[in-house]
C-alpha cells in the first residue's frame, strides 16, 4: 500500500449514527472522533490543567531528552511540553489523526494502536511515557504500562492521570435513583461486556508496583459535577466539568449503548434528556475523582525506595 493510499485510509472515518470514528483498527476504541469531540477533549485538558494547579508532570523529570505520549487525542498536552522541554523529543501516538499540522519542531504525531504488542520503540530509550484519560480504550492498561515501562530508561518515569467514574456525594443530598449515576453504571457495564473496562484510575498505583516501578506516588483531587460548591475555584471547575459531560454524553453512549446494549439512536436520546438534567441538578452536591499517579523505572539492582 502507498503512503498515500495508506493516509486516505486512516482518514476514511467510520460514520455511525451521525457521528464519525476512527478508521485504523476500527472499532477499538469507542468515543467519536469528530470536531465536536475534539473540542471536547480540549475542554477536558483545561478542566485539569486548573485541578492540577497548572501542572502537566508530576514527576521530576530532569532534562528529559525524549518524550512518548500514547493516546495524544488533539495533542494539546505534548503540544504544551514542547514548550517547556525545547531540547527534548515529544512523540504523540494516536489511533486517529486529529492533532494540529502546525506544532513545534520537538514534536511528532503518528497514528499507532498502543493495544499493539509491539510498540517499534527500542527498549531503554524514553526519559517519560505519559498516559491520560485512555480508561475504556484497553482490554487490559497493564499491558500498557508493562510496554512503557520496557521503554523507558533506567531512572525514566511514567506517569497516568484518570478519572474514576463513580459519583461520590458527602453530604446525603444526592437520592439512590439519581439518574446521572443510573448512566454511569448502565455505561460502565456496556463497556466492561465490551472488554474496554472503565474503572482503572484508583488501580493504577498497584498495577505500577506490579509492573516493577519504585518510588509510585499517587494524588487523589475532587471534581464537582457541576457548580454546586461554594469556593470559586471548585465552582468553574464545576461548571466547565458539567459542560465536558454535557457536551460528551451523546458521544460516551452511542457505541457502547447502540453495540453493545442494543439501543437505537432515538431510545438513547430519549433516555439522555433527563440524564442531561441530573447531571445539571445542583442541588446534588456530586463529584468525581481523578487520579494522578507516578513512578520510577529502577536502575539495575535497585528496590523500592531507592536501596540497593
């Protein structure tokens, strides 16, 4: 096949209930991949550069001279450390091509499927592999940090941020038949019986020392559902998350709920109106978790903490 015939292919998007999907290893993953969610995802990296109190890494890093981001999406975050890291490398992978022509000299995009066993990255070669929001992509994410952590060099860093679905209320105000966790659970068990499991943020800490990682760290940072909270700073963050979700739902179910549960279009839009409505409810006073976690690939010899 011709580098041409080959890029037309990748760009053929599958269209499926007015929205479109990745073309290169269709089906895998399950968000469309269409302007409206493009636009999305760069709402959602906003949202966590202000959690984050405008942290891209939380590792410490040290002139890092190449970088690999798997599951770039719009390329915003490698984009952005570009920037700060000018004399290193930053390699975006995705399985679509939505990323910006136009980016820095440091920084390359290429359409890779990381679920793939082989990764072509020699092994030893990477200073930080960089993971966030990719929960619902993978059959299994410890793969995914097994082949990172083989290609990255001894003392090299990964690092993963994630958003742990379930909704958590403290203070009794949200009801047991609220609808919007009613979606999220329907949600989660459509992707599981897709083998694309969404919970894996409060996961990521134990599967990193598994992999053989030291010196794992983990951050745990509360999102509201909407603009129910007091303190002007958890109050935009609301607001802009209860946009994302706004914004995302009809793309979070169409596939999952029409391939796997069955649904039409119409049934599921018809459900999504009052789901709309929960997730705008601000007298329930909802959040989410994100998770951050980091850790260090070890020299040879070494355990945790450092010790040889």
């Amino acid at each position: 096949m011709s580098t041409r015939s080959l890029r037309e292919s990748v760009m053929d998007y599958i269209k499926e209930n007015g929205r479109t999907y990745h073309a290169y290893q269709a089906g895998s993953y399950l968000m469309p991949n269409d302007t409206l969610e493009s636009e999305r995802l760069d709402m959602q990296y906003y949202i966590l550069k202000v959690l984050f109190g405008s942290r891209d890494i939380f590792a410490p890093l040290n002139n890092p001279k190449k970088i690999l981001d798997v599951g770039t999406g719009t390329g915003k975050w490698a984009v952005e450390i570009a920037a700060q890291y000018p004399n290193a490398e930053i390699l975006g992978t995705d399985l679509s091509p939505i990323q910006p022509q136009w980016v820095p000299d440091n920084v390359k995009f290429i359409i890779d499927d990381a679920a793939e066993d082989d990764w072509m990255i020699d092994d030893n070669t990477y200073d930080y592999v960089h993971t966030r929001a990719l929960m619902g992509s993978f059959a299994d994410f410890r793969h995914v940090i097994a082949k990172a952590y083989k290609c990255l060099k001894p003392g090299a860093y990964m690092g993963s941020e994630e958003l742990f679905t379930p909704v958590y209320c403290d203070d009794g105000t949200m009801p047991s038949h609220y609808l919007f966790k009613d979606w999220l659970d329907r949600w989660d068990a459509a992707v599981m019986d897709m083998n694309r499991p969404l919970r894996i943020a409060n996961k990521l800490k134990r599967w990193y020392q598994e992999a053989g990682f030291v010196d794992v760290r983990e951050e745990v940072f509360k999102l509201p559902i909407n603009p129910w909270p007091k303190d002007p700073q958890l109050k935009l963050l609301g607001r802009f998350h209860e946009a994302n979700w706004l914004d995302g739902l009809q793309g979070f179910s169409l596939a999952p709920f029409h391939r796997g549960l069955g649904w039409t279009k119409a049934e599921i839009e018809v459900y999504l109106v009052n789901v709309r409505k929960a997730i705008q409810d601000r007298s329930v006073h909802g959040y989410q978790k994100v998770y951050v976690v980091w850790g260090r690939k070890p020299f040879p010899g070494e355990t945790e903490g450092g010790r040889f």
